[in-house]
C-alpha cells in the first residue's frame, strides 16, 4: 500500500457525501461499526449523504477488505465530541478507521451455556458451536456486555492499513480508540481487540519482555495523566525493568498520557507514549495530573 494523491493504492475508493475541510492528521482513532456485519452495508452508509453526517476515512470488512472514503488530508465526521490529551474535537486532527464488528450486545441469559448478545438493532447472535468466538466481559471502560473478536484477516488488514499510514504521514504520532477519546460516552473498539499487539506490530519496539508486561498489566483510565517529577529526567524504557532498554530520556516536568499500569518486582510502572513511541517509566519519579473530561 501507498500513499497516492492523498488515497491509498491498493484499496476501493468511494467518495463519500460528507468531506470536510483540509487537515493535518496526528492521530488514528479506531471504531467499531456498530452494525449488521453485511459486506459494504456500513461503507455505504458512511459514504451516503446520512441524516446524522457522519463520514470515516476508511472501513475494514471482516474479510479484510479495505474501502476508503475520505482523503487522509481532510476532515471526516467520525469522531464526534471528543478530547486527546487535551486538544478538543479530534476530528479535526486524526484519521478515522471503522471496523466492521456488532459492537456491544445486550447478554440474553440461558441455562444451556451457549453465549448469546442482542445487538441494538434487534439482531441475535448465538454461538452454539464456538465458531464466532463470543465472550461475555466486563471492563471499566467497556461496561459488561457480550463481545465478538475480530477474525485474524480483518486484524492483519488493519495493521497494514495503520502501517502504510503510519509509514507515509510522517505527522502521525500515535493509535487510540473511541472509547479512549469519548470517555463514558463511547466503547469502541470493543474490549477483545488486541491493542498493544497492533500499536506494537505497526510502531515497533516490541520485544518479548514488553508483550509479557502488557499482559501482567492493566489499561489504565481514560484521559489518565502523570507529570515527571526527577530533576534529571527520567528513562523510557522498552519494558518494566532496569536493564540496559532505555529508549530515551524524557525532561523534567514533562505531562504523558498513560496506557497501562502494573507492578513489577515490587514497583509500579506505567507504560506511556512519548515522541510517538510507547514504553514504561517508574511510578515513583511522577506525580498524577487531574484526569480531563470529555
């Protein structure tokens, strides 16, 4: 995939109705659909002249299809009221991806241990032979809900969509959610997706160590903040540990938004992104900043 004329080759291009001004993207926010898993159902809509105006730069099929509908350098309704890191309305300075996923079901309770979710437009999804995966799970950013995973074409689609993207917009800095910029209001994209695993395949800096502490670790809140507090700056390292991993050296005073705590070997650590790129600081050469609302 490449970067052409502010379209990506290799991929369906369809102009979609609602096309906003130019922008100058830093950010990629991740959405699930929401909707019937039909094949081009969502990109039709979103390419439609909608009721609601919304619009997305592009939408991966669950067979791994990609169809772009936005040019990356203009602006696409997908994000709604939103906040990163304190820079309100992340429409104006992201790109939009929409995956095709029923979002969260509603649990319908059985005795007969068969999973099953209702979508909120009516449709049941039972799983009586495993094929789909569903999980019922709760999170903190989530809620309690039934869930389907995302089928492994679709996940390798979108790391190589992030990668083309991420390797030709060199004003990209960083991969977040829907639910991470909408706080409270949004739980896109659903909890089963492999997050670190996609941020660390497309930005790199993965290593054996850093993908056990991610599991070891939790997501930490929406918005959550820390600013350093150590004179002489503090190290970004690539996983939790005092080994020789530094990345970097990260300034005195410096706010970072955090993405994961967890403790190790007695210590608390945060996993943050600095300069684009993610690793994990020690707790104890930080202070917390105030947690911003959406």
């Amino acid at each position: 995939m490449r970067i052409k004329a502010h379209k990506l080759d290799g991929v369906e291009y369809r102009a979609a109705a609602n096309i906003g001004s130019e922008i100058v993207p830093t950010i990629v926010v991740l959405h699930d659909t929401a909707g019937p898993l039909t094949k081009g159902s969502s990109a039709s809509y979103l390419a439609s002249k909608n009721t609601a105006g919304v619009s997305v730069h592009f939408v991966v099929e669950t067979d791994g299809t990609i169809t772009q509908l936005v040019p990356v350098n203009r602006r696409a309704n997908h994000a709604g009221a939103s906040i990163y890191h304190g820079r309100e309305y992340c429409n104006a300075f992201s790109i939009g991806i929409e995956i095709i996923n029923p979002g969260r079901m509603e649990p319908v309770e059985a005795r007969d241990g068969i999973v099953r979710g209702r979508a909120w437009w009516g449709q049941l999804f039972e799983d009586p032979v495993g094929i789909l995966g569903l999980v019922r799970k709760a999170t903190p950013q989530h809620g309690d809900g039934v869930w389907m995973p995302y089928p492994q074409a679709q996940l390798e689609s979108v790391v190589a969509l992030l990668s083309a993207l991420f390797d030709k917009i060199l004003t990209l800095e960083a991969i977040t959610t829907h639910w991470y910029v909408s706080p409270g209001r949004k739980v896109d994209v659903n909890p089963l997706f492999p997050l670190d695993q996609v941020r660390a395949r497309v930005l790199g800096d993965h290593h054996p160590e850093d993908a056990d502490a991610i599991e070891a670790s939790e997501p930490a809140p929406a918005q959550q903040e820390v600013q350093v507090a150590a004179a002489g700056g503090l190290n970004l390292r690539s996983w939790p540990s005092w080994n020789p991993n530094v990345i970097t050296s990260i300034p005195d005073c410096t706010v970072l938004p955090v993405l994961r705590s967890g403790t190790f070997n007695g210590r608390l650590w945060h996993r943050v992104i600095y300069g684009g790129r993610e690793g994990w600081i020690l707790a104890s050469y930080t202070k917390p900043m105030s947690n911003k609302e959406a």
